[in-house]
C-alpha cells in the first residue's frame, strides 16, 4: 500500500505570517510537494479603489502587459522567494500567480478550484475589531468559502 500524497496550497504574500504559516506547515503537516500561490492586484485597480475611497480624481494609468505592471513584478518577486523558503525547508514547491479581481481570498478560493489542494495554508495577522473593518481578514474569507480544510496558523504573541 502506498502513502497518500497530501496536495498544500500555501497562501504566501511575503509576510512574517506567511513565513511562519508555511514553516509551522512544513514542520506539522509535513507535506512534500506544496503549491506557493501569490495573489496580486494590478497598479491600475489599486490606484482607483484607493483614489474612489479619498474622493479624489485619479490619472488613468493601464499598462499593456501584466509583466509592465510594477504590482505584478512585486508578487512574481514574493511568489519565487515563498519557493526558495519552502525549498529551504526541504519541499517541492510549484509557483502560482493570480491577479485579486475582487478580493484577495476570493482568488484563493478560485484557485482551489483549479489546483484541488487538500488543504490550505494561509498565516493571520492581529488587527483589531476597527482595523478589520477595514481591511477584512484575507484568512477568515478563505475559511469560510474554500470548501476544503484550512490550516490557519495564527501571529506569534
């Protein structure tokens, strides 16, 4: 009979938390192969979100390609250094980027959908009851619309 492979998507966006999520995954789930997945929002649709909410008027500014997008070389940048990590902590990881046309865990979630991990990996950040009024907690949108289990490892205290 032989071992069953457990397929890990590791939500990596660079952070301290994500870092630890994926080296609390690696050290606890032991995984051997891992999907890195990195989601990014183009310059063009940050800028406006940001410019509708000051009520400001804003420049029109849209690049050709994705890879003329500063936003995108950022993440593919953060993509490969979560595979260095993982690769450091002894997996094979595969590389995945995906552009955040609504929110950041609606593009996880859709990812899912394609690469059909077992489980997700995703760190949590400490905001406070206002703060995530705000800015709604990436991890807790995954948990709730994923559909498969989430593996959320919360912030050092």
């Amino acid at each position: 009979m032989s071992p069953v492979t457990t397929t890990m998507l590791i939500a990596y966006d660079g952070s301290r938390e994500s870092r630890r999520a994926m080296s609390s995954a690696a050290r606890l789930l032991n995984p051997r192969e891992v999907e890195i997945l990195t989601a990014w929002e183009p310059l063009h649709r940050t800028a406006a979100r940001v410019g509708g909410m000051s009520g400001l008027r804003q420049a029109e500014w849209v690049t050709d390609t994705e890879e003329d997008d500063p936003a995108y070389a950022r993440a593919r940048d953060t993509c490969e250094e979560g595979v260095e990590l993982a690769e450091s902590l002894g997996l094979v990881a595969r590389a995945h980027l995906v552009e955040a046309k609504t929110s950041v865990w609606s593009a996880i979630v859709d990812a899912v959908r394609v690469l059909e991990p077992d489980v997700i990996v995703t760190g949590t950040r400490n905001a406070s009851a206002w703060k995530s009024l705000w800015q709604p907690s990436t991890a807790e949108g995954v948990l709730h619309n994923a559909g498969i289990p989430v593996f959320v490892v919360p912030p050092e205290s």
